[in-house]
C-alpha cells in the first residue's frame, strides 16, 4: 500500500514523541542527588554573595568611625584639641571591641527577655560559620556579629562631639564605654534582638528601625545633650572665638560618611538583596536633599550658604534617614532629607542659641533631634511595596495604617528616657571615680598636650 511522504512523516514524529515521553517519565539514575547539588550549590552562591556584601559593610561602617567620625570631629575643634578629639573616636574602636568578645554581643543579641539578651554567646561561644536564623539565614554567625560591632563601636563615639575640648581622656574612655553597657546594648536588644520589646514583627510595641535611628542616633544625641549640660561650657564659650581649625578635614570625614553610610543602611537589609538597593537609593536621596535645604536655610538666615553647613545638611539628611531606609521609597527619602536639613539646622543655629547649651559639635541637634524626626516619619512612609514585613499588611501612615505613627512616637520616648536616666547614672559612677571634666589650665593648654603630650601639627620649620 502506498503511502504519502507526509503521512509517513508524522508517524515517525509520533513515535519519537511517545518513545521520549517515556524516557522523561522513567526515573533516571543519581536525578535526585543531582538535584540535590543543583540546589546546594544555589544556596551556597547566595551565602558567598550575601557574607561578601556583608563584610564590605562591615568595613565601611568601620570606616564611618576612623577615619570619617574621627576627621569630621577633629576638623571642627581648635588645633590644640584635634588630637584629644579624634582619640575619641579612634579609642572607641578598640575599647568597644573587647566589650563585644567579652559580653556585648551576648547582652544585645543572645535570646533573653523583652529588654535584655541572655548569656549563651558570652566569649562568642556558640558564634561561628553556622548561620543564625532568628537574624540572618544565608550569612555565617560570626558575619552578623561583627557586622553589629561596627554599629555599636561608632555610637558612643558620636556623642564626644558634645563635650569635646573638655572632657579628661580616661573620664571619657570610661564613661563611654560603661554608656554602652548599659543604654547602648539593652536599647539594640529591644529594637533588634530576638524577642525585644521594640522588634519590628514581634515586639509588643513593634516599631520600625532598620539601621539604627532609636538605637544610634535617637541615644547617642540625647546622651550627648545630657553629658553637655552636666560638663557645662567650655571656658570661654560665648565670649571667644571657637572657629573650626580646619572645615577642609571635616569635608573629608563628612564624605567618608556619606560613602559608609551606604553600609550603614543598606548593610542592614543582611544580604545581597532588592531591599538593600532600594535603602541604598533612599539614603543617597536623602542625603543630598538634607544638604541642599540646609544650604538654603543657611543663605536666607545668614546671607551665605558655606560648606561647613554643606556637609552639616548631609550629616542631618543621613541621621534621618536611617530609621526609614529600609522600609520608604526614593521621593518619601527625599522628603525626610528635605525636611531634616531645615530642621536640624535651625535645631543649632536658633534652639541650641536659645537654651545656651555647649553641644560643642552639635551632636544632640544633628543625631538626637534628626533621628527623632526620621523615627516618627518612618511611620508616615513605611509601606509594604518596599519591605512586605507583615505579608501584605498595612506597614504605615501611607499604607492605611496610622497606629504605626503612635508605635514610633512611644519607641522614641523608650529611646529618650533611656539614654536621659543611663547617661546622668553613668557620669555620676565616672565623676565619682576618675573624673571627667579637665581643669582651667589643661582646657587652656588644649586637650592635645595636656591629655596626650603630642600636637597635632609642628608648625616649626
């Protein structure tokens, strides 16, 4: 019987088709094992992406310390302080690393109650290349550890802008690192330990904070408007001249800043993700708004904007910023920087004026003042469509959900009291002990020479 080419041809296509079928549906040798791998070696790819994101942070966080905090500071002190200033800074890198060995990391992260971490990972016992789930699942243990390090060695260190050109060098070195024991570790616990208080998810009180807005810069300006006040004002204050000895060296530390801030904030998202790019994007929107309005409001007030308030703005827009990074998007970010460049500035150019306080770098009206504002405004903008945290419910204002406004308003108070009544208790212990403020003649002299026998500068030849 003849048969047509076509014919012929779809029955041999026919029979390949069912002959592979059968083939797909016959399990094959080692398929699952292969799989297996397949799938093993994803997982591992995203753990070396995330853990190599991760330590870059790590390390530019560490930078926002020395050399960023330490030259911003030291740049807008007298020469005869730049070295005492800058000590502070570089002191709190080595001093709040052994805290954190010994028990901090323990106090602040281990799995305690609502306001304190228990004891498991004193030593760093039990942290190691294993990841911890309850914080980071695609990161080793240690990656994380280290990573919050960075965040509470620079906290302390932002509040010596406030007593700075004043303040004995041990007094300091004790008071700042016992401030970190007790106002700095139990606050990190409550807003990101494991069943803190404060916990974006779980808390009783759940308030957002991505990086940092209550727990760095919300305590450390408080704390440092309380230790200004108890120092009391540098001699001479208001009656001489106290100009910045070098704006050029706070540039550089100011733009140190803003680079690691990026590690600051989009680190805090703990992988190499969406959400971190998205915190990285708002925290540079930010903080070119912040500098920009506060130029503006410099030009009106004063008559010139100048770079110190350049930088000042950019520092504001940053602190804002913060608290909301993860969880706004660009145009909410450019906002906040907006309205913190005006804010702080008038917090140091008009309140700071009005009160008569010696907030001798402005610590307490760029991180105390502009953390409290980003804090409440991450209420207002917090929405879903950048961190689904509550699996598709309303996260803020701008979702439907207002009460989370009332949520970061008690957070912030928790913040205030804290560091108010942590402070004043830990000068009294360092008053007490070895003391904190310098007498008239080593203030004279400047804390360089009288503190640490050294100058900044040899003028000579």
């Amino acid at each position: 019987m003849h048969r047509s080419p076509g014919r012929f041809l779809h029955a041999c296509l026919t029979a390949l088709l069912l002959t592979g079928s059968l083939v797909a549906q016959t399990p094959q040798p080692g398929a699952e094992e292969k799989i297996a791998a397949l799938e093993k070696a994803v997982a591992n790819a995203q753990s070396a992406g995330d853990n190599a994101w991760m330590l870059t942070s790590a390390a530019l966080v560490l930078m926002m310390t020395g050399p960023g905090l330490a030259l911003f500071y030291g740049g807008l002190v007298r020469r005869k302080n730049v070295l005492g200033t800058m000590m502070h800074s570089f002191i709190m890198m080595a001093a709040v690393t052994v805290v954190w060995a010994l028990a901090g990391y323990s106090i602040a992260f281990g799995e305690g109650n609502a306001y304190f971490g228990g004891l498991q990972y004193v030593l760093l016992n039990g942290v190691g290349a294993a990841p911890n789930a309850a914080y980071a699942g695609t990161i080793p243990h240690t990656t994380f550890m280290v990573y919050q390090l960075m965040f509470a060695i620079i906290t302390p260190a932002l509040i010596s802008g406030a007593f700075a050109e004043r303040v004995k060098f041990t007094g300091s070195m004790l008071f700042m690192t016992l401030w970190l024991v007790v106002v700095y570790l139990p606050m990190a616990h409550m807003v990101w330990g494991a069943g803190g208080l404060l916990g974006a998810v779980s808390g009783r009180i759940p308030a957002f904070d991505f990086a940092g807005g209550t727990v760095v810069h919300i305590t450390s300006g408080v704390s440092a408007l309380v230790a200004a006040m108890y120092l009391g004002r540098r001699r001479g204050f208001g009656s001489e001249a106290m100009r910045p000895h070098s704006v050029v060296l706070s540039t550089v530390g100011a733009c140190l800043l803003w680079v690691g801030w990026f590690g600051f904030n989009a680190g805090s998202a703990l992988n190499a993700s969406g959400l971190a790019t998205s915190a990285f994007v708002a925290t540079h929107f930010s903080a070119a708004a912040a500098a920009l309005t506060w130029m503006l409001a410099e030009k009106i007030v004063v008559g010139k904007p100048g770079m110190l308030g350049g930088i000042s703005g950019a520092v504001a827009g940053l602190v804002a910023i913060t608290p909301a990074s993860g969880f706004v998007k660009p145009l909410p970010a450019l906002f906040i920087g907006a309205v913190a460049g005006v804010f702080c500035f008038l917090m140091v150019s008009k309140i700071k004026a009005m009160f008569g306080y010696d907030d001798a770098l402005d610590a307490f009206g760029v991180h105390g003042m502009g953390g409290t504002l980003g804090a409440i405004l991450t209420g207002v903008f917090a929405t879903k469509e950048v961190n689904d945290l509550r699996a598709g419910g309303a996260m803020g204002l701008v979702d439907g959900n207002g009460g989370q406004v009332t949520n970061q308003l008690i957070a912030t108070v928790i913040a205030w009291v804290v560091a108010i009544v942590g402070t004043l208790l830990v000068l009294k212990v360092v008053d007490m002990t070895v003391g904190l403020r310098t007498t008239d003649q080593e203030e004279i002299a400047g804390l360089d020479l009288s503190m640490h026998g050294e100058e900044g500068y040899n003028l000579e030849g």
